[in-house]
C-alpha cells in the first residue's frame, strides 16, 4: 500500500513580503521621475501649441484689420480696455464668445480697473469663460484670477517692449509690437519677424513677490497696466520655478514667468516657438522684445 504524504502550502515569510513590498517600492520610484517627464513633456509640447496658435492668430487679426492687435483698447487713460486676448478671440475659435462680449461696441470693465474694483460688470459671466488656448497646462493656477475679480486666468502676456522706462504718454511705443493702442504692421517688424518676440508665459504665483502685493498671472479679458495682464516690458524681469523646491528663481514681480523645468516659452511674430532656458543672456531675450532696434540675435536659447 502506498502511502500519500500531504502536501503542505506554505506561504509568504514576514521578511519575504517585506522584500517584494521593498522592490515594488524601489521599481515605483524608479518609474515615477520618468512618469514625471514624460507628463511635463506633453503639458509643453501643449502650452507651445497654444503660443503657436496665438502667434498665427495675429496673422489673422492683422490681415483682417490692417496691423497686429493692441496690448489693449484704451480710450485716452491709464484705465481698463479689452486685451489683446479678447481682440484674437475670433481667430482662435472664440468667435461667438467675441460676439457675445460685444468687443467692437463696449469697453471691458466701463472704464474701470478691474485689479482694485470687485463689483465691475463681467457680462453675464461670459469673462470668466475657461480658455484653454489660454492655459499652461504645466500651470497650478485656478481657472477663476482671484486677483482680477474672478475674470477668466491667462498664463500668457503680450511683448511690449525690451526696456524699462517710465510713461511719457498714454499711447507712448515701447518698441515692440504689442504696447497701449498699438498698430504696428508686419512690415514695420524690420529685424524680422523670426527675430522679434510677440507673446510669452507668466505663471500663476500664489506668494507676491519681496515688496509687492499682488499676484502674478493675467486675466484673459483685459488689461489695465504693464502689471496686470495685457503686456509687460522685457527689462531682466524673467523667473522660473525650481520644480525641486518649488522656489521662485528671479525677483520681478509680474514677470514673465513658467512653472516648466528649466525654461520658459516664448513666441515670435513668425508663429515660431522657442525656450528659452534660465541662467541665459537676458541681453538675448531684451534685444528680441525689439522690433526695429537692428540688433539680431543670434545665438542658442
């Protein structure tokens, strides 16, 4: 008679699931950081589509009306008007949101600032729309600009020019080509419009800078200052955030700015799109905010 030993089962040790735990631990940390790159990969591949749309789309404003769009519309003060966003709605797929503003018609905010004033008309609510050509998808910012009376964010601002000086006039030109009532024409882009900039990011920044006490980021909408939304000047006023950290690289409040590792995005007249990385030249950035200085820039970004 033949005898049959049972079998025994015998399971996982203490120690040994302690091992898997630890290689499974070890393998998600391997594959996290690539995880990590590979989603920052496609967020700036997507916030370069955007700029390349905006870029394009000032083609099309200037073909339709004769001269690029404005930094923004302003009626003879240093008070509100409709924002370079606003005027390209059209050519971004937004015509009917346009026409429900009634850009041709109204002024954005009556004339008022809507950084100081929280009871301002937001037409129906139609300013607070979500653009998402309007967002950096790298951005941690809410829709909603807490800071602008709740209008629609924008990671992006207008290239007004590549120095620092105070106003002389309501209308004074700050040499690039988007500035208060601007109406520069391609052809008046004599460095060229591959060598001159027109639009690039600024990133939500929930701390204010040392000294200050607003907010960065933009309001899609409007514009009632070189700080709040439509243009700022190119002046070293250039930061970016260590992804490590999380700390601010640079002090200019209401910089140009981006929350993508390295760099930030910027695009030209010519509907290019470049980064350029931080640590470089600002020289390089400031020349090519210039439209017509006949200093071309030729160098790596």
């Amino acid at each position: 008679m033949v005898s049959v030993r049972p079998s025994i089962r015998r399971g996982f040790t203490l120690i040994e699931l302690l091992v898997v735990i630890a290689i499974i631990a070890i393998l998600i940390g391997l594959l996290l950081p690539a995880v990590q790159k590979v989603r920052e990969a496609a967020a700036r591949m997507s916030c370069s589509n955007n700029l390349h749309q905006m870029t394009l789309s000032l083609h099309g404003y200037h073909d339709a009306n004769g001269a690029l769009p404005p930094a923004f519309k302003n009626p003879g003060n240093f008070n509100s008007g409709w924002g370079w966003g606003a005027l390209l709605l059209p050519f971004v797929e937004q015509e009917n949101l346009y026409r429900q503003l009634n850009v041709e018609t109204t002024n954005f905010g009556g004339n008022r600032s809507p950084s100081v004033s929280a009871d301002l008309p937001v037409f129906a609510g139609l300013t607070k729309t979500t653009l998402k050509v309007y967002r950096c998808p790298s951005d941690t910012g809410p829709d909603l600009n807490d800071q602008r009376s709740g209008h629609g964010l924008s990671n992006y601002r207008a290239v007004a020019g590549p120095f620092s000086f105070p106003f002389i006039s309501v209308n004074q030109d700050f040499g690039g080509v988007m500035y208060m009532n601007s109406k520069v024409t391609l052809v008046g882009i004599t460095d060229g419009t591959s060598n001159t900039l027109a639009v690039g990011e600024c990133m939500w920044d929930a701390n204010p800078r040392p000294g200050f006490s607003v907010k960065t980021a933009c309001i899609w909408a409007g514009y009632t200052g070189l700080t709040t939304g439509g243009s700022a000047r190119i002046s070293n006023i250039m930061c970016w955030v260590d992804p490590a950290t999380a700390t601010v690289n640079g002090t200019a409040p209401q910089a140009f700015s981006s929350r993508h590792p390295g760099g930030a995005l910027f695009g030209f007249c010519d509907g290019s799109v470049r980064l350029f990385r931080n640590g470089g030249d600002p020289n390089n950035i400031r020349f090519m905010a210039g439209r017509s200085d006949g200093i071309i820039v030729n160098s790596d970004f």
